[in-house]
C-alpha cells in the first residue's frame, strides 16, 4: 500500500504546514494570555468586594485617554482585517496602506498607554489598588509592544513582496495576534474605568 | 505490501535530515527527541533534589515535621523542596515524555515550530537556574507556593533582592511552559500523517492536546499571579494583607489551588491507556469511551480552581470540595476499562507494575477517607491527613506515572530495552511515597509526631528511585545505531506509529509510514497480513 512519506524541506520555503502552524500557535498563546487577563481582573474584582475604600480617593483616572485607546484597537482591528483580506485579493497598494495605518494605530496606542500609566500619580506599591491597576495596564502594554513588532516585521516583508495570498501565514498570525491585544486592553479598560 | 516513496529528483529524508543532525549539538537542535530528553534530565533531576530537601526539612536537623509540601511558614529549605518538586521537576518530566512520544505517535517527521520548542526549553532550563540560584544565595522572603496563606508584609516593608530573583525565574518557567505547551498542542494539530485523523490519535495524544490546553490556561492565571506578587514584593506593596488578597493567592498562587495539581497524574490516565493497549495487545475495550473518559479526566482538573481553604479542615483535602471530587469519577472509570481490557490476556511488562501502583495510590486517598471517616478525625489530625493526601496524589500518582511511562517507552525516550533496574524503582518510588505519606497519615490518627523521621526515609527513597529513572540515560545509543522494528515489535508488538520506527528513532523520526486506517494502525497491518495479534 503507498503512502506518501512528508520529507523535511531542503531548504528554501517554509514547510507547508508552517502556514497554519504560525497563526494556530498565536491563538494558543491567546489563550494564555486571556487567563492572564482575566486573573489580573478577577484579583481586581476580588480586592475590590473586600475593601473599604474602592477606588481610593487619592485615585484619578484619565478617562478621556483610556477611551481614545480603547477605539484606536478597534479602528486596527479593522484596519489589519483589510490588510489580510487585501493579501488574499492581491491588492498589494492596499495592503501596504492597510498596515501603514495600523502601524500608526500600534505606535499611538504604546505611546497613549505609556502616557496613561505615567499618569497614575500613587506609586505601584501605595495600596492594593495601585498594584493591581498597574498590573492591568502593563500587561497590555507588553502585548501592544509586541503587537507593534509583528506589525512592523509584516509591513517589511510585504514591502518586499514576501507576502502573497499562498504564503499568508505571517499576516494572519499578526492580526490575530493584534485581535488577542485588543481584547486584553479593552477588558482592562472596561474593569478599571466602567466598573470601577 | 509497503512501498516507500521519494520525492522525485530528490534525495530521501533520511539522506537529509543525518547532515544536519551531524551539525546539530544539542544547543542548536531542533529535534523534539533531544529536546526533550533534555526537559526529561531537568525534571528528574529536579524532582530528586526536592526529595531530599524535604528529606532533610523532615529530618531530626530540619523542622522535623510530617510534611515539606504544605509548611505555612517561610522554611527556604521546604520553599525549595515544593518549587523544585512540583513548579520545575513536573511540569519537566511530562512535557519532556510527550515532546519525545507524541510526535512519533502522530507519524509526525518533527514538531512543530522547533525553534519555538528550543526556545521553550531552554527558557525553562535557565528560569530553573534562576530559581536555584534565588534559593542558594539567600533565604528568599516567601512566597511558598505549598502554603494556602500568603506571606503578609508590612506596609512599605520591599522583598529582599533573592524574593524578586526567585519571582522572576518562576515567571520565565511559566512563560517557557506556556511555549512548550504551545509547541505541543499545535504539533497534534498540524504535523499528523496522512491517515492520521483527530479520531485515529492514541489516548496518550489525546491527553497531550487536551493537557497542553490545561496548562495554556492555567499558566496565564499563574503568571498573573506572580506578575502581582512581583510588584507587591517589588514596590513594598500590602496586597495580601487586605481582605480578599488571601484568595487571590489561593487561586492563582497556591500549588493546590490550580489545576497543575492534579493535571499531571491525569496525564498518566492516558498514558497508562497506550500501556495498557499495548501490553494486552489488543485495542482497549470500549477504546473510544477509554478515550472520552481520559479527556474528561484532563479538563476535570480545572475543578482545581474552585478549591479554598475551608476544604483543608477536611480530611478526604485535597479533593474536598464536591467539584474537585468530581475529577475521580472519569479517573476510576478508565481504570475500570484497564480491568476490562486486561482481562483478556496480557504479556507482563514492568510499565503494567507501574500501573499497578499507580491505581494502588489513586485507591489510596479514598480509602484513608474512609476509615478517617469511621474514626472520626477532625481539626489538626484532619490537617495531617491532608499532608498525607496531598503527597500521594500530588506527588505520587504523578511521579509513579512519569516513571511507569518512562519505563514503556524507554526505546523511543534512550533508545534502549527496558531495564530490569525499573522493577526496583518501581519498589523504592511505591514504597518511598507510602513512606512519605505515612507520618502525616499517622499523626492524623493520632499517633505521636516522632514519627515523622519515617518520611525523611521515605523522600530519600523517592529520590533514590527517581535518579534510578536516569540509569537509561546513561546507556543512551545514538540514533541510526539501533535495532530494526522487529526487535520492537517482538517485545511490544505495539499497537501506534512509535513502534513502527527504529530504535532509537532517527532524526527524521521515520522511513516509512505504514497505512493508516484506525487509531491502532500497526495492528490493523499484522491483522491484514494474517499475523496472529
């Protein structure tokens, strides 16, 4: 009976099956990262049902900003879908365009969260409040900044034509990856400035 | 009839894959095998040193207590013993067993994303560094992952600089952990051969995907966890002194509290499934309930998260919580089905020992519950028990596992027979643990606590029985020199694609595959070729 044997590539292309490897392995990190999230808001949660003082009134929360970024990973949300679905179409113009755009959201968003951890005016250590906020916010932080280099190593390897839609798989890997960032922020968001 | 094909105009991968294995050394490698025997040295190695750390915590010279596992204080030496044991040796030892197996199992040429398996490996090698560096240098302040209560500070009171060290090696071991989980779970994913459908998967890979999904979810929490401890320690903060802060610890901190508690002896309900099979011969009986049953076992161990301290008083602790309970009922299920499929006749292997033993210390618990129960115990002697509980299912089980599945698959793992040394490990392991575990027991029942000494005998029995599991290792052949499948098959006649590869298995994993039809393809090929099974 034959069966054909996979043989390790000998070089050049990636294999086949690092195409859907790339993006999968990104959604699984994904999944540590959203228990990673949702640890740092249940710890708040919890903290919160036991304190007497919630938020502390030494406190101030720059709303306004928070906001900002909040609507800026949404608008690369989209932004990075077009990338993708400008890959799979052969619009290279736009596709370049697409993650031009969402470079810019990327580097806003690290610049506007920075601005916003730096406005915690108590320091990290001052109550159990403190702590965890600046936990909720690094973390996204770190995944933005990450966001940010897969942005930029996808923009360069488009540029240079190494993206099309049969080698797709650094793009998809990418804007997963920015949907995961996302959610964190906006999760972080939602616990630090709606609920309260 | 098998007929191998090559690619046209191209050399075979055998041809390819031994130039780069001649350049490879094992800091540049990218093959699963070695790497994880790599993670397989680093675990036991591990597991040994925790053993008789808390040989030395029971002894006369140390705190002379039942238990190094659950100290509620801040002893460096038990500290050391539970990080070493359960956050290192564990996790180690069971990610390096699948990341040998499972590719093999799957008729996979490599792992998936190697570079990201390096990585994961490496990573976790020098966080385990970092971490025994923090505990050599000085006595890191907390926190004691064996204890179900926080280390409370003083406001503005900041770690010593070995507590931040220590915070930070164990971080990089979960990030590491998370990466070689990832590796895993997308190798079952997307590296099976053609046939090699997610139905036709052996149990033991089953409950690699399944586990490697555990623990993606579980190291988020735990990371976010030491993430807040880190900057609580850092920055002089009082986050485990406010009403609540203790049940952070509890769920994302507590060695008992997460679901790595229990998740590494369900990994042994899997691979006691392909031992099982294999030494029977024939596919398990009802296979695919034997599988579902093994699944469920795995995800059960997320149960783990609903565990609080009020279980503790309890004396059937560490499952005392009706949820974590709950984990047992698909465990005693798929023992049953071992029963059943080995009543049909069995060639006597030291791994079915192993499973023996194993099946003995998951009866263990319940039936100590019981008679606690009968008795009566409550308050401290319900606690001791717990200790007790707690190393047999935590410890035990686990390691009796790792150790039964070692011995299984010690072709593929060192490329050797099995060795006759594993029966007398089997015996320092079993008698070891219920040696360890036996004071706390005692002590609950009221005896004296001089018996305590007892488990420093028995912690060096583990350890002497987990070095024993290294002795392969030593004998280790390269890959290529090994003996054909047929000397496999005539010991093992196995059922999966590990067995269909040389031994020790060549660094691309195969020459030939053979077809594909069901979750036990080499049967299927002996049936169809009219060779009794």
């Amino acid at each position: 009976m034959a069966v054909p044997l996979a043989l390790p590539s000998a070089g050049g292309t990636a294999p086949a099956d690092r195409r859907s490897a790339f993006p999968l392995a990104v959604v699984a990190i994904g999944l540590a990262l959203t228990t990673l999230t949702a640890g740092l808001v249940a710890a708040y949660l919890t903290l919160r049902s036991g304190a007497a003082e919630w938020p502390p009134e030494d406190a101030s929360r720059d709303t306004y900003t928070a906001v900002t970024l909040a609507v800026t990973m949404i608008l690369g949300m989209v932004t990075i879908e077009w990338a993708a679905f400008s890959i799979r179409r052969r619009e290279r113009g736009q596709s370049l365009a697409a993650m031009a755009i969402t470079l810019g959201f990327a580097i806003a968003f690290i610049n506007g969260l920075y601005y916003l951890i730096t406005q915690i005016e108590a320091g990290v250590g001052d109550s159990a409040y403190f702590t965890v906020v600046h936990a909720l916010l690094v973390v996204p932080f770190l995944a933005g900044l990450l966001a940010l280099i897969f942005v930029l190593v996808t923009l360069v390897r488009n540029a240079g034509h190494q993206l099309s839609e049969a080698n797709y798989w650094l793009m998809r890997g990418t804007a997963n990856f920015w949907h995961i960032a996302a959610v964190m922020y906006i999760a972080a968001y939602y616990t630090i400035f709606i609920t309260k | 009839m098998t007929i191998t094909e090559t690619r046209p105009g191209a050399v075979s991968a055998a041809s390819i894959a031994q130039p780069q294995a001649a350049r490879e050394t094992v800091f540049s490698t990218g093959d699963h095998k070695q790497l994880g025997r790599l993670l397989l040295v680093v675990g036991l190695l591990s597991i040994a040193v925790g053993c008789v750390l808390a040989a030395l915590y029971q002894s006369p010279v140390g705190a002379e207590r039942a238990t190094a596992w659950t100290d509620g204080g801040s002893s460096r030496i038990s500290s050391a013993a539970v990080t070493a044991t359960f956050v290192i040796g564990l996790p180690a030892v069971w990610l390096g067993l699948l990341a040998v197996v499972v590719p093999l199992q799957l008729g996979a040429t490599r792992a998936s994303l190697p570079r990201l398996q390096a990585t994961a490996v490496w990573g976790f090698i020098t966080g385990a560094l970092v971490v025994a560096a923090a505990y050599v240098f000085d006595r890191p302040i907390g926190p004691h992952l064996g204890s179900s209560l926080p280390l409370v500070t003083g406001e503005g009171e900041r770690a010593n600089d070995v507590t931040l060290l220590l915070l930070a090696g164990l971080m990089l071991i979960t990030i590491s952990t998370a990466l070689a989980a990832v590796s895993l779970l997308v190798t079952v994913l997307t590296q099976r051969a053609e046939g090699m459908t997610l139905l036709r998967m052996p149990v033991l890979s089953w409950t690699a995907l399944a586990g490697s999904t555990v623990l993606l979810l579980s190291a988020g929490a735990f990371f976010s966890g030491l993430f807040l401890t880190y900057l609580d320690r850092r920055y002089g903060g009082e986050l485990f002194g406010q009403r609540g802060g203790f049940r952070v610890w509890q769920h994302q901190m507590w060695q008992l509290g997460r679901p790595e508690a229990f998740l590494y002896a369900a990994l042994g309900i899997g691979a006691f499934c392909d031992v099982v099979a294999t030494h029977s011969r024939r596919p398990l009986v009802a296979f695919p309930v034997a599988r579902g049953l093994a699944i469920a076992t795995v995800f059960a161990t997320l149960l783990a998260w609903a565990a609080n301290t009020s279980a503790l008083s309890s004396p059937v602790a560490p499952l005392g919580t009706p949820a974590q309970g709950l984990i047992a009922i698909p465990a005693g299920l798929t023992v049953l089905v071992w029963l059943a499929s080995l009543r049909r006749g069995v060639k006597l292997h030291p791994s079915l020992l192993f499973a023996a033993g194993f099946i003995l210390l998951l009866a263990l618990p319940g039936l100590v519950a019981g008679a606690a129960a009968l008795v009566g115990v409550e308050g401290e002697g319900a606690e001791s028990m717990r200790n007790g509980q707690i190393t047999v299912l935590m410890l035990g089980a686990p390691l009796l596992a790792a150790a039964g599945a070692l011995a299984h698959w010690t072709p593929k793992v060192w490329g050797g027979r099995t060795s006759p040394v594993s029966l007398l490990q089997l015996l320092l392991l079993l008698g070891g643990i219920v040696l360890l575990a036996a004071p706390a027991y005692a002590i609950g029942f009221g005896m004296d606590d001089d018996i305590a000494i007892a488990g420093s005998l028995g912690a060096l029995l583990v350890a002497a029985g987990v070095a024993a599991s290294l002795l392969p290792a030593l004998g280790a052949r390269k890959a290529g020199a090994g003996r054909s499948d047929d000397d496999d098959q005539g010991e093992y006649r196995g059922l999966t694609l590990e067995w269909a590869t040389p031994t020790p298995p060549p660094a691309h994993n195969f020459d030939v595959i053979p077809p594909i039809r069901s979750a036990h393809p080499l049967h299927d090929e002996r049936n169809t070729q009219g060779v009794p099974a």
